[in-house]
C-alpha cells in the first residue's frame, strides 16, 4: 500500500512538474515577424525577428499595430553604416524623393523604454530625433555591437535568423548619406 501511493505521488508529482513546465515555456514565447527584403527585381532573402513586449511594451504594440496595416510594406532601408547598423519604415521611402527618406514617420509617437537590453548584432531598436520620446516607426537593427546606444535608443526585439540578410544590406554600396545607391525594400509579415 505504502509502495502504490509513492508511486501514485511521483506520477502527480512529475505530471504537474511537466504541466508547469510547458505553461512556462508558453508565457515565454513571443510573437514573431519576418522581413522579406529587395533590391530591385532580387529577394536578398528574410530575416526573421522576436520582440520583446514584456522589456518594451508600448514599441512592441505599436510595431504589432503598424505591421498589421502594412504601413511597413514598401518602405526601404534608407541609412545603412558598415559596423553599426541599419535602419528603415520611413514612409517617406515609399514614394518621395531620396532627399526625404529618414524624415518622416507615424503621427503617434511613443514614449521612450529605455531597458537592460544591449545593443549587440541583431538588436532592434527605436529610431529617434533628439527627443527620446519621438518614435514613430523606423527602427534600425545592429550589425555589430553599439554599447554607447544602451539605455539611450529603446531596444524591442532582435534577428533571431537572417542575420545574414542584414549583412548583405550594410554592405551595400551607398551615396555619402549612407542611402543604398539602388533601393532596398522591405515586407513585414506576423509569421
């Protein structure tokens, strides 16, 4: 009898210990994008991206928000910096001149989330003025580490494949304000 209910209580045990386990590991999966880039008539290929709403919430709702409007589709990746980074969503990039691409943005804007978060490879970030409560949807993705950024630029996400992509991107040729010399254009889906 004794030997039927510690058996009977190490199943229980283990079940519950596998039912915490799983809820655990489905609180912690987070909502994934892919970017699916061009230049020209050539898919350079997709990366795909995590956020992370629970570092920052507000960017992460209104990346969600902007995606599903596909107010990103057509947009280009407009300032590319070999060692550092590159970054796009102006709506501008859609149909205006090159000389307007990086001015423009969404007439909300978020207030910053600065976080513990490091930018290093992969990291997205919150594109800015010199108002840290000025995000209104471009956002730049760190090809190598950029320490000097944390805790001043709101870190939301990271490239968890397709870093290669952005590779290809940074290293495109470019004119003197760091604009791809052929346009490089960008789809975003919720995967």
């Amino acid at each position: 009898m004794q030997r039927t209910l510690v058996l009977a209580l190490t199943v229980v045990l283990f079940t519950l210990s596998t039912i915490s386990a799983m809820a655990q590991e489905a609180s912690t999966q987070r909502a994934t994008y892919l970017i699916t880039v061009r230049q020209g008539n050539t898919e350079l290929g997709v990366m795909e991206l995590e956020l992370w709403p629970d570092v920052a919430p507000k960017h992460c709702a209104f990346f969600e928000a902007r995606v599903a409007e596909g107010y990103y589709n057509g947009t280009a990746f407009h300032r590319v910096i070999p060692n550092f980074m590159i970054q796009g969503g102006d709506p501008n990039s859609k149909d205006k001149p090159r000389e307007a691409w990086g001015t423009g943005g969404y007439p909300e804007k978020v207030q910053a989330e600065f976080n513990d978060r490091k930018h290093t490879r992969g990291v997205v970030s919150a594109a800015r003025t010199q108002d840290p409560n000025s995000f209104g949807g471009q956002f730049f993705v760190c090809v190598a580490d950029a320490s000097w950024l944390d805790k001043q630029y709101t870190a939301f996400g990271k490239v968890i494949s397709g870093m290669e992509v952005a590779d290809a991107i940074v290293n495109s040729p470019r004119d003197g304000r760091d604009n791809p010399l052929e346009k490089i254009e960008m789809t975003i889906t919720k995967k």
